[in-house]
C-alpha cells in the first residue's frame, strides 16, 4: 500500500538550523495544526529557540507557511502541548528558560530559578491564525523545589467522559534535588512525572498527580495519556532508569489528579529511552502508540495498537526502519490518523515528517 507523506519542516529551512519537538492538532475549523520548536542556531536543545506552526487544510497532504508562535529573546520557548476546546479556543502550553539555562545545569541547581524552566501558556480563538501573548503559569504549575520542567511534548487533553468532563489534563514531568548524599540531581532518580489540571477551560490551573522515586527500575519522565471510554486516563511514560524497560505505564480514575498505583514497566512497548504518543479512537475503542521499535537506537517507527485498553500491545503498522525519534499522533477524520514525527535517511533529527495513515490498517 502507498501511505501519504508529507514534509512540513525540514532542518535548514527558514532560518532554523533544526526543527524538532514535534506536537499536532485538529482544529475545529478542519485545518491540522503541527507545532515544533524552531532551532535558531544549532539542533541543540538549549539556546534560541522559537515556537513554530504549519498549518494544513488538506489533512497533512499540504502545508502553508511558518508561522513563529512564541519567542523568549535569546532564550528557549519550547516543549508544546496543544489542545483544543469545546468552543474552538486552541491552548498552547509551554515551558521557557534561558539561552544558556541546560538540563545539565538546570538540574544540578546551578540556574537562577528566574532562568530556569518556567511554565507558560498562551491561547488563539481562530483556529491558529493569531495568537495571545504567552503569561506566565508557573506559581501556579510547578513547585519551588522542582528543577527541571518539561510539559508534554505533544497534544494535551480534554476529557470527554465521566465526572470530570471537560477537565484539560497536561501530561508533564520535572526533576528534584538529590534524593541521596552522594548525588547531584543529575541521575535518574531524580526524575517524575505530574500533570497540570485545569476544570475552567485554562483559566487556572493546578497540579495533579506527580510519581516517581518508588522503584529503582522507573524514573518517569516524557508521559503521554489517552483517555479510555470510562474516562479513565492511560498513561505511558519514558523510563530513565537504568533497566531492561524503557517504558512505563500507569492509570488515573479520577481525572488525572492521583494514580491508581505508581508507573510500572511496560515491556509490551520496545524501543529506546523516548518520548512516545498515545491516541485512543473512541468508535474503534483501540488505543494507539507511537514511537521508535528498535530496542538499542532512535529508529523504526512504529504504531502500536491495543484492544485492551493498554494491557497488552501489538504491531499495527511500521513506518519505516530508518533513524526515528520524537512523534506526536492525530485523528484526521473517521478513516485516518496522522503521525508527525522526526526521521531522516541518516539522522532522526533531518525532517518532521508527516504520515497519513488508514485506520482500517490499524485495527
């Protein structure tokens, strides 16, 4: 069968060194709308780092001009995590820091909180054509003691089902001061997963669950939710421990403010330590996952599906064998998925290429 691709972003390509961080969105309007972080200078994640958009009217099989969403100076504006409301009001989480505020410093507690990762969040109300400035939300979204912050990468959500219908729920993850006296916040017990919870469509915001530092073999970090026909909400988290595992999953039954218990290792999900998308389609009750397969490097990207609500997962379908990295899933319409993701003949981090994908393949 010949799948549909497209290239919305391509390294070198209007300015940029790199494009990466993939995230993407249907608006109301139809249009899809794929986010990615503009690298100025280098594919280096720190240093002057935009917000960018590329918008399709044709399902992913065309994309209209770059558009720059956020800027922070010199700095870095990253990490997006769309979602898009009940009324058409499309949120757009964030996180900032400093051009040369790194993970490696960030962590280690070497940056001036007021240069580290800051949560921002701005919002446009047509279908992605202007947008507000971004404020500010981290007294609200992230802890004092908290380091490192990240939200997403990829789409948020907005729960549909249950008793806390209409919550938009941000699958995030953050680091902590040493948790032992001989370390330097560097190492991978350091790392947890939270959410960041809204109930008045992005007015305020609070901080749901947060896991980690249970099990030496999970160090949560990039998380991906779903949410399941019950309303209760699947989650998958890159694993940074150093274990068999690369991934780990958990669940929430109250709308994403606790887990029923703690990640675990989910071994059904090979690859490497990466971020993955999830995207469960409701008509099918199917839940998908993406993300690179090869157990040892960034590459062979593939969709997972699951007929058990995450249990158990299955190969549906591979994208290609070549290098692969960061992706994020969308539902186009009733016959088709979208996959945005980085790949490349040589290198993951060459294009963010977009795929097109039949669900009939995929159940």
């Amino acid at each position: 069968m010949a799948y549909e691709t497209s290239v919305p972003y391509r390294a070198g390509d209007d300015g940029y060194a790199a494009f990466r961080i993939p995230a993407v969105v249907r608006a109301r309007s139809g249009d899809l709308l794929a986010f990615a972080e503009g690298r100025r200078h280098s594919a280096a994640d720190t240093g002057t780092i935009h917000l960018v958009l590329k918008r399709s009217a044709d399902g992913g099989r065309t994309w209209g001009p770059l558009q720059v969403v956020a800027r922070n100076g010199t700095g870095t504006a990253g990490n997006p995590a769309p979602v898009v409301l009940a009324t058409g009001r499309i949120l757009l989480l964030q996180v900032h820091n400093a051009a040369d505020a790194t993970e490696d410093r960030i962590r280690r507690g070497l940056v001036n909180p007021a240069d580290g990762r800051r949560v921002h969040l701005q919002h446009s109300d047509d279908s992605g054509a202007a947008w507000t400035p971004p404020r500010d939300l981290t007294d609200q979204g992230k802890h004092p003691s908290w380091r490192w912050y990240a939200t997403g990468p990829g789409h948020a959500l907005r729960l549909r089902h249950g008793p806390h219908a209409g919550r938009l729920v941000v699958p995030a993850n953050h680091s902590v001061p040493p948790t032992g006296p001989d370390g330097d916040g560097t190492e991978p017990a350091c790392d947890r997963a939270h959410t960041l919870l809204s109930d008045d469509s992005g007015a305020t915001w609070r901080i749901g669950l947060t896991d980690g530092g249970h099990h030496p073999s999970v160090a949560p970090n990039e998380t991906a939710a779903a949410e399941l026909p019950d309303g209760t909400l699947h989650f998958v988290t890159r694993n940074q421990a150093p274990a068999a595992w690369h991934h780990a999953d958990a669940r929430s039954t109250d709308g994403g403010a606790r887990l029923t218990a703690p990640f675990r290792p989910q071994a059904g999900l090979t690859g490497p330590p990466c971020q993955g998308s999830l995207l469960h389609l409701t008509d099918h009750d199917t839940l998908l996952y993406s993300g690179p397969a090869d157990p040892g490097a960034r590459a062979l990207m593939t969709l997972r599906a699951s007929r058990d609500h995450g249990r158990t997962w299955r190969p549906a379908h591979t994208v290609s064998g070549r290098p692969a990295a960061y992706g994020d899933l969308v539902r186009v319409d009733p016959a088709t998925v979208g996959l945005l993701h980085e790949t490349g003949d040589f290198s993951a981090y060459t294009t963010l290429t977009f795929r097109r994908i039949p669900v009939e393949e995929l159940l």
